[in-house]
C-alpha cells in the first residue's frame, strides 16, 4: 500500500499547530529537525491521515493538515489502521516505524489551550500516529509513503 504525502510542517513550540514547510528533514533517533517535540521520546514524528481532516470537529472547524500538530499528512492510506510495529519508507530513504497510535489523556494537553478547544472531539486522539525514525532523510509534499516493505 502507498500513500503520497500532502503536507509537512513543524513548530518551535509544543502545544501549537504546525506551520506547513514543503520539506521536512527526518534524523535517525531523533524525529523532525527544528521541531519542538524532536528527541523528547520515542513519540519522534507525527502522522495523520488526510481523512482525519474530513470528518467530525476537524471538519466543522475547517482545520487543516498541521493543526492537530502533525509533522505528516498521508493521502490515500489510512495510517492508523496499520499496526504498532509496522515500518514504512517515506520520501526517499526516510524510514519510519510506528510506536504508538491515539494519544490518552496527558498533563500537558490539560494545560495547553489550544490542544483543549476541541477535545473530546480531537480526531488525533484516536488516529494520531507516532513513530520514531529508524533511517533519516529529506521527506517533501508529494513523496511517496511506501507500506509495501
């Protein structure tokens, strides 16, 4: 299965949508370069599904790729269907695998305001998808999400 990566973004700050780039660069070990939550735990990259976009609150507040606080958004593929432990390539050498998907009541949503505005109604809180990078590298609008390892 393949999906086409439609938005990549990254903040300085934890708790604040991303600002949409047209590059991303992924290190091994670490997540996204410049990005606030980059070497903080295994949590490293965060993925959604474009279809996160399109139903429920994220529809009615017409919220956009980035919003939920996600580093990439996939086309074509529902990434949270997929199993904690699969691996994926992304772009061209990037590798991902995934470590977790939804994300449970934390501290440090209650604290945030704009994490609240929407809860319980957060789609990423059910479809959320976390990975740590196993390979670095150069991820942009329009590569490719390659399941098919």
């Amino acid at each position: 299965m393949k999906g086409k990566v439609v938005s990549c973004a990254l903040s300085v700050d934890r708790g604040i949508p991303k600002n949409s780039v047209e590059c991303i660069e992924l290190v091994e070990n670490y997540g996204v370069m410049g990005d606030a939550h980059a070497g903080i735990s295994q949590r490293q990259v965060s993925v959604s599904s474009l279809s996160t976009y399109s139903k429920g609150i994220a529809k009615e507040l017409n919220l956009k790729p980035g919003d939920y606080a996600d580093n990439i958004t996939i086309d074509g593929i529902e990434v949270y269907n997929m199993s904690v432990g699969t691996k994926f390539k992304i772009g061209k050498e990037a590798m991902l695998q995934i470590v977790e998907i939804g994300k449970g009541p934390k501290d440090h949503l209650e604290k945030s305001p704009y994490l609240q505005f929407n809860r319980p109604h957060n789609q990423m809180l059910k479809e959320g998808v976390f990975c740590k990078v196993l390979k670095g590298g150069k991820v942009c609008i329009g590569d490719i999400a390659d399941f098919d390892l």
